[in-house]
C-alpha cells in the first residue's frame, strides 16, 4: 500500500477533512455504514480527471481524494451483463447460463439470473440492511427475473441493456420504471436516477436502517445525448446511434454523471452520514467509442486491459485514509465479500469466488491474486497472476509484464516460454470448471464496430 498526495485545487476539503479526523481514520466504526455502489456503464479505465486527465470529473475525483483509488481493478467482463452476474452473485459469472449472455440480449424474457441463488443484497438484508437498486438491471426480464426477486427490496430503473436518455417508448425492458410500475415519461434518465439515489438514502435515514445502496447509471453508454440534446433523441433511428457523437457531447454526459454523483455526497453530508458510508465508484467495463483508456489498449468486447480494467475510487472517512492509493489486484466479485465483511459479517462463511479487499482498503499490505476471464467472441482468454498476464485474442496468444509493459505491446511467450505454457495451462483448468459456453449464447463482437476494428 503506498501513499500519495492529495489532489489540489476543488479536491483540497477532502485533506482538510482528514487533518481534523487525525488518527480517527483507523478507529473502529459505531455501527453499520451505509454502503453506495455507483457504477458507471462503458466508463473506460482514463475517462476520470483524476485517471486521465482528457475529461473532467470534480466530484467523483473527491472520492478518491477522500478515500483511496485502486488503479489495478478490474470488472468480472469486457460487457455488462457478465460483470452485473458477478457482482451480484460474488461468482465468476461463467458458473451461470445468464452470465454467458455477453451481454444478454434476445433472450431475456427467457434467460436470467435464477432468483434462487444467493446475491450480495440478500446477504446484506440478512444483515439488517435496506437494499435498494437505482438504474440498469440487465440480468433477465419481468415477469421471471427482476431485481425484486433477487435481493433488493426497492427498484427504480429499466430492465434492458440501454435506453434513450429522454424518451420512455412504450411497455418493454427499456421502459423506465418504479418497481412494477411503468412510468408515462421522465427527465434526462441520468438526473433521474441520481435524485432517486438522493430520496432512497433520506429515506432509509428517516427510517434508521443501513442502506445498500447500487446506483447503476446508464451514463456514458450510447446513444450519444447530453442533457440539451432532446432534439438528437427525437431524431434517432437507431438507439446505438452509430452515425452521432464527439468528443464534447461525451464530456457532456460525463458532466452529468458527475453532477448526479455530487448530489449522492452532498445529501450524505447533509443527512449526517458522510463518515460512515462507504461511497465506491467504478464502471462496468472499459470503454466504448469515445472513451479513453489511456495509457492501456483496447476497449469494450476485449480482454486487452483497456476492456476489463476500470477505475476504482473508495470513500469511507470514518476507517479509510484520505489521499491512500493502493496496487492491489481487485475485481468486481470482490465486492460482496468485501461489503459483507465491512457490515460486521465473516466473509468466510459466504460461498464466492472473490475475495474481501476491506483490509486492504483500509491500509493493509497488497495480496497476491490469481484472476481469470474468458469471453466467446474472437475466442478470448486472460489470465492474470500477479504482474503477468496470459492473452488469447483472435486466434494469437500473448505474455505480457505489466508492472513494466501496462499498453501490452511486448509479447515475452518466446522469452518466457516456462512462465507462458504455465499460465496458458492454469486458465485451461479454470476453464474446466466453467460451463461451457452455449451454441446459442451471444457474444457481442467489436470488430466492425468501429473503423479502427477493421
């Protein structure tokens, strides 16, 4: 675990905050924190001021600044669905016929995640926790499958994958809706799933109950609409809107996904419960068309690091130093036994593929991790063991260093032949223990996507 200084500028309140906590950060908490996950959707690794410095992100720079950034995180996919499978469930999602949907798509009234199994809110309920989903679900649809069903007793959001920012369409998976019932229309979705977040933790204060909180915004994902932009979403043919977009409508929408994430710190602070909620902040996985990546390759459908690692910032004041930073290796499954662990739970007694990084959120020395991925399109492999990385992609097979090459241009399989057929067999036996991937299965394909895939 190393240190770094803590950003300037806007981002100084959160040095000031643990100049007067002192030694506090390490003092235990009085009681259960609250727990927000904000997750962005196709949020690539740079496209935080505080990553990469092309966007900016004031407020959830602060996070971090706050707390601690964990530049070595990763999502569980290179797509959405995949990712959510493992977050909820602790799992690598490869263990389920929902989680092979790369992502979920035609089948969703049909495929799902079974509402039997256990999920990160049941436990958290189990715990004494209100749980409560704001946003994208994209896990199978009403009636069979649904956040309700598995874990969460409050929903606000959209079942589907993507939705048009100002229009609500009619009665289907991307209808914006309030539990059950389907709204007749809303506001830029981005502002509405934000002043939803800021009601649910005002209420679950006035009802004195913890709060988890998983506010899974749509933003940035397509289509390409700033919060002025209603005219674009009344002309659209084609919700991908591959023939829209720059680079400055992107700033735009990060701007309100930032200005949303403000709102959630700021109704912490004015409900008193600031110091001790745990406040992350990361994305689904990495970036699509506008993102940046920077200084990793890939995007979005790769196992390329620019596909899989996200940025990570954490905010607890009551237990976590302001200014930390940490080279520990995490993904999203780790989650769950992490929330679980913080909540006064014994992470040892959950059934999960992931490991609690609580100690290491709050000051601890790294852990070694062994990480795998597997994804069907352009049949893609990864595997990652402390600095190494094994890669399959499109037929060609790589050994990357990344503590020394992080843009995966050295290839060192010819170099490194012992340490590259050990990995390459580890992930055939991890693989083993996977379902196979279905005929039918889809798995969305980046090349023709963009020009610079073919």
């Amino acid at each position: 675990m190393t240190r770094r200084g803590v950003l300037g500028g806007a981002l100084g309140a959160g040095a000031a905050l643990a100049a007067q906590r002192g030694s506090a950060a390490s003092a235990p908490s009085p009681k259960q924190p609250n727990i927000i996950y904000i997750m962005a959707d196709d949020m690539g690794y740079g496209d935080l001021g505080s990553f990469g410095k092309v966007y900016e992100t004031p407020n959830i720079d602060r996070i971090g600044a706050e707390g601690i950034v964990l530049r070595h995180a990763y999502a569980n996919s290179c797509v959405c669905t995949a990712t959510r499978v493992g977050l909820i469930t602790g799992r690598y999602q490869n263990r389920f016929r929902v989680g092979q949907e790369e992502p979920l798509a035609a089948n969703s009234d049909k495929i799902g995640l079974d509402p039997a199994l256990p999920t990160m809110p049941r436990h958290l309920k189990a715990l004494g926790y209100r749980t409560a989903l704001v946003g994208k679900w994209h896990m199978g649809d009403a009636p069979r499958f649904g956040p309700l069903k598995s874990g969460y007793d409050r929903f606000f959001g959209l079942y589907s994958g993507g939705k048009d920012y100002f229009l609500q369409g009619g009665n289907d998976s991307a209808a914006l809706r309030d539990g059950d019932q389907v709204l007749k229309g809303h506001r830029y979705l981005t502002d509405e799933l934000g002043d939803r977040a800021v009601r649910e933790i005002r209420e679950a204060k006035a009802d004195n109950v913890p709060l988890f909180l998983s506010l899974h915004f749509t933003a940035p994902h397509w289509p390409w609409e700033g919060p002025e932009d209603m005219a674009i979403a009344q002309s659209l043919s084609d919700i991908q809107h591959h023939d829209g977009g720059s680079i400055a409508t992107f700033q735009k929408m990060l701007s309100s996904l930032d200005g949303n994430v403000g709102k959630v710190l700021q109704a912490l602070a004015d409900i008193g419960e600031a110091e001790n909620s745990i406040v992350v902040f990361t994305s689904d996985n990495g970036g699509e068309r506008f993102s940046n990546v920077w200084p990793l390759t890939g995007m979005k459908g790769e196992l390329l690091e620019g596909g899989i690692r996200v940025p990570v910032l954490v905010r607890w004041p009551a237990r976590i130093r302001a200014g930390s930073e940490s080279d520990q290796v995490a993904m999203s499954m780790d989650w769950m036994p992490t929330f679980f662990e913080a909540a006064g739970g014994s992470a040892s007694s959950l059934q999960t593929d992931g490991t609690s990084v609580l100690p290491q959120l709050l000051g601890g020395a790294s852990a070694p991790r062994k990480l795998f991925w597997m994804y069907k399109a352009n049949g893609q492999a990864a595997h990652r063991d402390g600095d190494w990385k094994y890669l399959r992609l499109g037929g060609h097979e790589h050994l990357f260093n990344l503590a020394q090459d992080e843009h995966e241009r050295a290839n060192l399989a010819k170099r490194e032949p012992a340490r590259f057929e050990a990995m390459k067999k580890a992930h055939a036996e991890w693989t083993a223990t996977m379902l196979p991937y279905p005929e039918d299965s889809y798995s969305w394909d980046i090349q023709g996507q963009v020009p610079d895939r073919y």
